[in-house]
C-alpha cells in the first residue's frame, strides 16, 4: 500500500500541474522533497564552475558559561574522503552536502532568511547533515553549529594558476544554529 501511495504522490510531482495536484501541492511537496525530488540534471547535468568547500565549526556553553567554539573542519574532504578509494562509491556520499547546500542557496538566495516552508526545510536539512557529521569526527559535546562555504574558480584546462593560489568567488558565513545537543 504505501509503495502505490509512493508512486502516486511522485506521478502527481511530475506530471502537468492539474486539478488534483494543485490541490494537493503542499503534501505532495512535503512527501517528494528533499528525498525524492525529480529532475533533469542526470540527462543534462549542469557542470561545477567552482570547487565548493564547506566548512564547519562547533560551539557549546559550559557549565561556567564559558562557550567554546572549535576550530573550522571540512565537511567537504570527509565526503571526498569517503568515496576515494572506493570501486563503487555512495551516490549520497558523493552528492548529499553538495544538493543540501545547492537546495538552501536556491531557497535562500543570498539573505540566509527562511521565507518559505521549503527554504526551512533545506535549512534543517542542510544544519543536520552538518551536526551529524560533526558529531560524527568526534568534536565533542555541542549545541551550535555554523557553516563556511568557500567556492575557488576552476581554472580552464592547460592554464595553469602559477604558484598563487585562486581567489575565491564566494566566501559565505553562515549564521550560527541551534542543533540538539551532540557529542559526550
């Protein structure tokens, strides 16, 4: 039953808007994003003109009142890592922070303001993989997380950089966000 109820709420997502799924947009989107969302980009992908690195770093008050925040990590390289040396590496491995940052951005735009469901919902997406990855590396107890997000050009094939290292085009710091406390 709930693979008919699946297939049916995608077949409204993708067909031609109509009477029913106009109806019902709000709980077809709710179903089909951020998990199962339909595009194009597997027949035309739409190629990187940047190397995006998304950084991450902690904060936790202690019991003093003291907060401590830890220095930047990459969140990034243990994706990269991740897939390396693997014959068939995770396709959410390899894509999952990448869409969760590109979903926020084209919810967001440049403001970091929430305006709509969708773009409160890439933002809880995009805070908890980061929280999940960073109390993964062990970063000890934590209830805030902030992101860094550093896009450097990628240079034209056969032109070399020379020995200065790119200038970023972006260098986006987000605001910091309340998580569920992670870590020991």
């Amino acid at each position: 039953m709930a693979s008919v109820v699946h297939v049916l709420v995608v077949f409204l997502h993708v067909a031609p808007a109509n009477t029913v799924s106009k109806r019902y947009t709000p709980l077809i989107n709710a179903w089909v994003y951020p998990f199962f969302e339909q595009n194009w980009r597997l027949f035309a992908p739409d190629p990187e003109s940047v190397n995006r690195k998304i950084l991450a770093r902690t904060a936790h008050t202690g019991s003093d009142g003291a907060v401590e925040v830890s220095p930047w990590f990459d969140l990034t390289a243990v994706d990269r890592a991740a897939v390396e040396h693997q014959p068939f590496p995770s396709h959410t491995a390899q894509n999952m922070l990448r869409r969760a940052w590109a979903g926020y951005v084209d919810s967001h735009g440049g403001d970091d303001k929430a305006h709509t469901e969708r773009a409160l919902m890439m933002q809880k997406y995009l805070r908890n993989i980061a929280a999940d990855r960073a109390a993964d590396r062990d970063a000890g107890a934590f209830d805030f997380i902030q992101l860094r997000v550093v896009a450097l050009p990628v240079s034209a094939p056969g032109t070399g950089a020379g020995d200065r290292p790119p200038t970023p085009v972006e260098n986006r710091l987000l605001p910091w966000w309340k998580v569920t406390r992670h870590g020991k």
